[in-house]
C-alpha cells in the first residue's frame, strides 16, 4: 500500500485539528505517516498530542534549527525524510509557513507543487478554487513527488482516536540551511477566542460597522466563534490586518461563516465562500454577498446582532 506523509502541524506545542484533515485526505491515497519536526528533547510531548485521525505511524526529528533557521531548516530535513520514505505524496496545511515550507521542499525535491488544494482525490487529483473562487480546477502534479498544501476546514475529518507508532530518525539540518537565523520572535497575543483559519464559525464584520466591532465581538463571544474582518475594515484602522478575510488576508472554510455589514467584493468571497453555511447581515439588499448567502437577514446590523446575541445565550440556559 503507498504511504502518504503529512507534515504534522501545531499550535504551541499543541497538534492542530488540522491534522485529521490531512489525514483523513492522505489516507484515501495510501496509509498515512505523520512527520513531527520538535525541538530537542521534545518530540515525545509533540506527538503526544497527535492523537486524532488515521495516522497510522508518526516520524519524529529533533532539532533546534527548526526554530532557530525556521522554514529553511524545516524544508532540508522534510526533503530528508521524503528520499528516505518515497511517499505517493506530502500534504501540508495551507497558510503562510505551510505554504513557504512546501514551495522549498518542492524544489529541493525538484517536484511539483499544488497549493491551497480544497479536496484531494484517491489518485492525487487536487480540487482548487481560482480567480477569486468563481473557477473550480482539478489538477495533478506531473513530475517528482506531489506536494500539496491543503486549506484548512475543507475537508471532513476523520476524528477518530489513534495510537499510531512512533519512530525517532537522526537527521541533520545541513550548513546551506543555517545561513539565516531567527534573532527574536513574538508570538501572536492569544486572546478566548479559537484561531480564525481554524475556527468552526467565524463572524467578520465589514465597512458596514462604522469601526465599532462591539456587536460583531459580542455576537462572537456568544457563539465561541473567531472574529474576521474585511479588508475595507482592517485598511481603515478599525481592526487588525491580522484578521483580515480575503484574498489578500486569511482564507477561512468553516461550518458557520456571518458576515455582518460587508457588501461582498470578490476580494472578500474569494476567502470564505467554501464555507458550509454562509449568513448574510446588511442592510443594503443589493449587496453582493446575499448571492451566496444560504440565509440572509436585510438589516442593520447593529439592530440585528444583540437580537442575535440574546437568542443565543437564551437558547443556552
């Protein structure tokens, strides 16, 4: 049976549900080993947390470099790992660090690369969504081994408890890949709320909120839902570019997507139109967005949403 890897991704030292979903992608093609690149003497405790999905082996390395060199150490030793093991393919999880990771290991491998893959099939095929999300392309790599970044929350899980088997290598991050190093660094501030690309429902709120996010963070608050924000919004000051929605910020997939005063520009659907369910709040019933609303409220959303608010927390006690 071919053997798939995925490169294991964390949060902290913490697995991400992200993990399931290459999984549960990987296993369609083939059994799936889990890569878990840890500093020194952590790797155990990485994989502890790597307990969720079909992951039947997971591959541990050690080494400093990984945070001290960054993505150049971790590309070098997971193009290691990839000549050694010779998988059907690599599945990496699709933002900023997944996709500078796979662009590097593709060319140390001198193989294709898909990125930002929404599905991906038993025979490798790929599913993107391009030109904004309105054209929906199947692709294949052609040459060496596929190296796919997959979008997180656009697949459905397999969240099933594993016990898979562990195996320590003994790799060394070559020269060529310490020529930079990391001096200092600064998480991101960490607040209650779930981590938006990772989130199960994101409420954004747009140009429509006048800057004031109160309702929008509220209405969040009450559904244990990420806060998002258009580019109108987070260009006017009024929010972080952090949390910006769109084809220039963070594409999100989750179950439950309210968009509360956004019009829609192409920009903005092009990162959140895979969602499973989109609702629409906005006064203005000509907005673009109500077109691939599934439920749409013509209203403002200062009125709407600590309605909403109250309903919800009504519901819960």
């Amino acid at each position: 049976m071919s053997n798939v890897l995925i490169l294991a991704d964390f949060v902290g030292a913490k697995a991400s549900k992200t993990n399931a979903e290459l999984a549960t992608a990987g296993a369609r093609i083939g059994e799936v080993t889990a890569v878990v690149l840890a500093p020194a003497g952590q790797g155990a405790a990485y994989a502890s947390t790597l307990n969720r999905g079909p992951i039947s082996k997971i591959v541990i390395v050690e080494s400093d470099s990984f945070a001290a060199n960054g993505v150049a150490a971790v590309a070098d030793v997971l193009a290691q790992v990839i000549s050694a093991q010779s998988p059907a393919a690599v599945l990496i999880a699709s933002h900023a660090f997944g996709k500078e990771v796979a662009a590097r290991t593709a060319v140390k491998c001198n193989s294709g690369i898909i990125t930002d893959a929404v599905d991906v099939a038993a025979d490798i095929t790929a599913t993107q969504l391009v030109f904004g999300g309105s054209t929906t392309v199947h692709s294949k790599v052609s040459h060496g081994t596929p190296i796919i970044t997959v979008r997180p929350n656009s697949i459905d899980a397999n969240t099933a408890d594993c016990t898979a088997a562990t195996e320590t290598l003994s790799l060394q991050v070559s020269d060529a890949s310490k020529k930079a190093t990391v001096t200092s660094s600064q998480p991101p501030v960490q607040g209650g709320r779930p981590e938006l690309t990772e989130a199960n429902i994101v409420v954004s709120g747009g140009r429509g909120t006048n800057g004031d996010f109160a309702a929008v963070e509220a209405f969040a608050d009450s559904l244990g839902a990420a806060v998002g924000a258009s580019r109108a919004a987070t260009d006017a000051g009024w929010y972080p570019h952090s949390y910006q929605v769109g084809q220039t910020g963070k594409t999100v997939s989750p179950q439950l997507y309210v968009a509360c005063g956004i019009s829609g520009a192409i920009q903005h659907r092009a990162g959140m139109q895979t969602s499973k369910t989109i609702v629409v709040v906005n006064k203005d019933p000509e907005a673009p967005l109500f077109e691939i609303a599934d439920f749409g409220v013509v209203g403002d959303l200062f009125a709407v949403l600590p309605q909403a608010t109250e309903g919800v927390k009504a519901h819960k006690s």
